[in-house]
C-alpha cells in the first residue's frame, strides 16, 4: 500500500468534495491512526468509472477497485433510495431513476406512489475497502429509515431529501442542517462503520 512517513493513504473514489470533506471529518474525529484521504483527481485518474452492478456493494468494490490497482487502499460509496412499496426500488438506480435530474426523480417517484398508504422507505450507502492485493477486502452499510411524502417538503439537502422525512427529526432531510442530518444519515453511518471495520483489519 503507499504511505508517507508511516501515514496511510486511501483514496476515496469520488470527485465529490463534499463526500472527501466528511470522510476526512470522521477519521479526524474515529481513528486513532494517521490518514491522508485523496481523490481521484489528486492521483491523477480522471476517467468515468461505468456503475454496472445490481446491488449496492457491486458499485462500490467495483470504483474503489479503480485506485487499489494503482497500489492504493481504495474506497468508495453507492447509495440510493429503496421504497418498500416498489420492491425496493428505485435502489441502484437512484441517481438515474427517470433519466432526468434530482426534480425529475422525485416526480416520478410521487407519480408510482400516488394512492399508496404504505409509504415506508430506507437510504442505503455501501461502502467498500479494496486493497491492492486483496488481502483484506470489505463492505460496510448504513440505512436510514423513513417515508415519503405525497409532496417536497424543505429547499436544503440534494436527491430524494424533500420527499424523504425523518420520523426522529420530525421533519424531512431537506429541512435540516447538513451537520444534523450527517449524524444519522446512511452515509454517515456508513463511513463510522468502514473506518471501525478499517482499523480493525489493519491492527
């Protein structure tokens, strides 16, 4: 694996600043060793990597293979939205639901559910360690559940949030503060659960 002067490096296969931001936070705050987290573009690749998977796990192994190739301890993320009422859809297919951008989704989704009462609904996030041998391979997952609404509820957050409302928070995830809504969204347990996993395979 590369390290600098015994400081780990992993590169989180993302060109999402935000996404490098709040992994960076929760190694800060949860490991107790050194760790430079780098993306895509700070190793030099810069070529689109195809999500062709059918779960959430697949996608994830198979972009945080991308940098573990190149010698690097590779990480990476999938989520998405899984209604109950859909089987479990829209899943995979989240972010490209209806073809269209985050307000096309959220149509479509308020279209497929109209005249359901069984609302019910999770965000899911895997996220995967790949290394360059493999010796040490793992996935990890965070859920959030919640239900959708019959209408946008909040102007914060990104994808399904205004839909999406938090029983715990009374509110949906687009009328809360980022901060708030990372402590117990699916990413963010997620990544508490993959630096835990991550310190407990490299002891």
């Amino acid at each position: 694996m590369r390290c600098l002067n015994n400081m780990i490096k992993v590169v989180f296969a993302t060109r999402n600043k935000n996404k490098i931001r709040e992994l960076k936070t929760y190694f800060n705050e949860l490991a107790d060793f050194d760790v430079t987290v780098l993306s895509l573009d700070d190793i030099g690749y810069y070529g689109d990597i195809e999500e062709i998977g059918e779960t959430f796990e697949e996608n994830a192994i198979t972009k945080a293979s991308v940098p573990a190739k190149l010698g690097y301890i590779g990480i990476a993320d999938d989520s998405g939205l899984c209604v109950d009422a859909l089987n479990g859809a829209p899943g995979v297919y989240s972010a490209r639901f209806s073809g269209g951008n985050d307000e096309d989704n959220n149509d479509l989704l308020l279209e497929k559910l109209e005249g359901i009462s069984d609302r019910g609904a999770k965000y899911v996030c895997a996220m995967a360690c790949v290394f360059p041998d493999h010796s040490k391979d793992f996935t990890v997952r965070g859920e959030c559940y919640g239900r959708i609404l019959t209408e946008r509820t909040g102007d914060g957050g990104f994808g399904y949030d205004p839909l999406f409302y938090y029983e715990p928070f009374g509110k949906t995830f687009a009328e809360v503060e980022l901060a708030k809504k990372n402590k117990v969204s699916h990413r963010g347990v997620a990544m508490r659960n993959l630096i835990k996993k991550l310190a407990q395979v490299l002891s």
